[in-house]
C-alpha cells in the first residue's frame, strides 16, 4: 500500500506557542536540579473566591429549564448579567438612568479571547484565495486593514487577521519611548477599518486614561474607524486613572465602538469559567451578534451566577485580592530595581511588570530577551515570558515568601544585568 503522507491545510503559522516552549526550558533546568520560581504565568493561583462558587453551586442545581439551556446571544438563565457586569468595569463615574439602548447595548460573552476574531469578521473580513466563491457580477471585497497592540503583546488578533482571514494587519507602535500609548496621528495616518486595542495592557500594565480617548476617539469618528478594546483587566486598575472605552465613547455619539470584560481574573482563578460581557454602539455590537449566533450557544448561565453573586456580594474579598497584586509590583520593583533593571513602563493595572532587555548578563552579551530568559531559567530557575526588546515578570505567585525573594535577589546577583 503507498504510503500517503497528509499535510495541513492550515496557513503556516510563527511555530510553537510561546508558553509551550518556555515550559520545555523551564522542564529541562528541572531535570538538571535547579528549583523553578516562576515569574512568567499569567493565571492567578488556587479556586475563584468562595461566594462566586457558592452561587455558581446554587445555580447549578436549580431545576430552572432557562439555567440550563443555550444561552445563544441572551442570558435567559441569568437575565440582567451582562449589564451588570458591564456596569461593574466601567463604574458609576457614567449616569446609568441616563443611558439608552440608542447610546450603548450590552450582551454576554464566554469570555473575550473566544471573541477575538469574530471582531474582524463583524467588520466584513471574510477569507479570500481560489477557493473563495464571490457573487456573479460583484467584486471581491476589499481587504480589512486592521491594527492592533501585539507588539509587545499577544499575537490572537494578529494571527486571526494575518493568517487565518487575510487582513491587511499592522502593529500599533507602543514601547518605551511613547509610554506603551497609542497615537492618534499614526492611527490617522494608517487610516485602518479597524483598531483592536488591549487597555489596561498586557504586558506593559498601562491604562487608557481621558486624554487618550479625546486624542483618539475624533480621529476614529472623522474616518470611519471602528474601535474595539480587550478591557479584561479594566477591574484590576490600581491608579484609580483608568478610564474605560465605554465611558468615553458615550462622549461621542457618531462613533463605532465594542468593549470586552472578563470575569477570569476578577474572581481570582476564574479563567476557565469563560464568562464576560460586551458593550458598544448598537451598530458594531448588532455586527458582532450576527457572526456570534451563527458560531457559538452562549456562555454558562450557573457560572455567570456565581460571578454576579461575587462581584455583588464580596467585592470586599475581591478588593483585597486586586490589593494584594498592587502591593507585590511594588516589591517586586523594588528587588528588581536594586539590580538594575529598567522598567518599560511603571505599570498602573493588572498584576504584569515590563522590563527592558538587558544588554549583557552572566558576563556574556545578549542577543535578545529570548535568550536573556532562557538563560535566566537555565542558570538561575527564574521563569519570565520575553516580548522582545522586553521581559515581562508577573506577580500572581506569592512572591512576598522569604524563599521566592531570596530566589529572585540571588538570580540577579548571578546575573549582574548590565544596560
């Protein structure tokens, strides 16, 4: 019998997952007996808080058809949810009584990274190439220029728009010299159908502030220019500055607009609870709910319970939890800083440090911020996760133990990081 070898037929893609490649280095300097302390994983440690749980166990034994049906676009089993939760990012900074369905919808989501590559398609991005069949008569459609925060950053909506629907994708300049803060005239200049934005961000930690928004938010209404914002982080804002898309769109009535919130880092270790929710202008948000009806059932109405019932009932627990990542950055910055390192950005939300790359360490130079952490890992058992020119150094791990900051004061001293 011939021996028939089959290829994918996927689009060839950047090659391993990032996390999957920094867990075969981390693997390999366990084998050889060095102890790990990992700085580099982004999920928070142990269960969601125990009100969330509790409500979720509640719900789950309800006998309530609605709790336990499709959800599709709605939230029958757990009706109100997705303005609550909406409510509950944003803040009572915005007149509630005062806003309308005309101004702002909201509906759930199973969480946001779900999400992520229906936004391109509610904009029109549809894939091309011989296989696609058009119209008779009609031309194809014009590729969707997109750009978005994935440098530094993660690749999801990249790798959606790049290789999986073919849009014209660009990455939004966001570094160290410009604060990791969009601007309005490169956006202007680009001119893209659509902004794919990540405040606060992962991994700077910057937040979207009122100045941002009344920069860029004109530009957007004067070209067409629809504007999505990844808000997962918007309640883990320790500066009190963060001001959400969704409370400054409502300044601009002629703008396009959807945000996301998550749940998954709100309620501690929420994130495979996948549960969040949208706002934005009805338009965008009726284009979003198209390609979502047609792709997906709906989030989990017991899980949503559990959430509402935490945030409604506990945001005292969650408080301190949300504390306590404020507090370990700046102990961390503090070691960090006694070595030398330089921050990207002093980060305002969420539980993410960004440091820029050292020139040389351990006496050698260093090529990158790949193998600057790898070196760290295999010399020291210290685990970030490099954005190249930057290494990002989380803090949902305990590090206040004495063992974990003498693990990172003496990966340092071997070190001796040098810019």
């Amino acid at each position: 019998m011939e021996n028939v070898v089959l290829e994918s037929w996927l689009p060839k893609g950047d090659g391993e997952n990032l996390f999957q490649e920094i867990k075969k280095v981390r693997l390999s300097a366990e084998a050889k007996g060095i102890k790990c302390f990992n700085l580099g994983v982004g999920v928070p440690s142990g269960a969601p808080v125990q009100s969330a749980r509790d409500g979720a166990s509640k719900a789950i034994l309800s006998d309530l058809e609605s709790m336990h049906e499709y959800q599709d676009n709605g939230e029958p089993g757990m009706p109100g949810f997705a303005e609550f939760f909406v409510q509950a990012n944003v803040g009572d900074t915005v007149n509630w009584d005062a806003v309308s369905e005309k101004d702002m919808q909201c509906f759930p989501i199973p969480g946001i990274k779900s999400m992520i590559g229906l936004i391109p398609l509610a904009c029109g991005s549809f894939a091309r190439g011989p296989g696609r069949i058009f119209e008779k008569g009609k031309l194809p459609r014009p590729t969707l220029k997109v750009m978005g925060m994935t440098n530094p950053g993660y690749p999801v909506s990249q790798t959606w728009g790049e290789q999986y629907l073919g849009n014209d994708y660009k990455h939004l300049t966001t570094n160290t010299e410009n604060d990791f803060i969009v601007s309005a005239e490169e956006v202007a200049g680009h001119r893209p159908n659509l902004l794919m934005l990540t405040y606060p961000n992962n991994p700077s930690g910057q937040i979207s502030t009122e100045f941002l928004w009344d920069e860029l938010l004109p530009v957007c209404v004067e070209k067409g220019i629809r504007v999505f914002n990844d808000a997962a982080y918007a309640m883990l804002d320790h500066s009190g500055e963060h001001m959400t898309l969704a409370e400054a769109a409502l300044k601009y009535p002629g703008l396009s607009w959807a945000e996301a919130y998550s749940a998954s880092k709100v309620i501690g270790n929420g994130t495979g609870w996948r549960i969040g929710a949208m706002a934005g202008s009805p338009d965008f948000i009726a284009d979003i709910k198209t390609i979502k009806g047609n792709t997906d059932s709906g989030f989990n109405a017991p899980l949503a319970t559990g959430v509402k019932h935490a945030v409604e009932h506990n945001m005292g627990s969650l408080n301190i939890i949300f504390k306590t990542y404020a507090r370990r950055i700046e102990v961390l910055k503090d070691i960090l800083f006694g070595h030398g390192l330089r921050l990207a950005v002093d980060p305002k939300a969420g539980f993410f440090t960004l440091w820029q790359n050292p020139r040389r360490a351990f006496g050698q130079d260093i090529r990158d911020a790949k193998h600057f952490n790898y070196s760290m890992i295999e010399k020291t058992g210290l685990i970030g996760v490099h954005f190249h020119p930057y290494i990002r150094y989380a803090v949902v791990a305990d590090i206040e133990q004495v063992d974990f900051i003498k693990a990172i004061h003496n990966a340092f001293e071997m070190a001796k990081v040098e810019y």
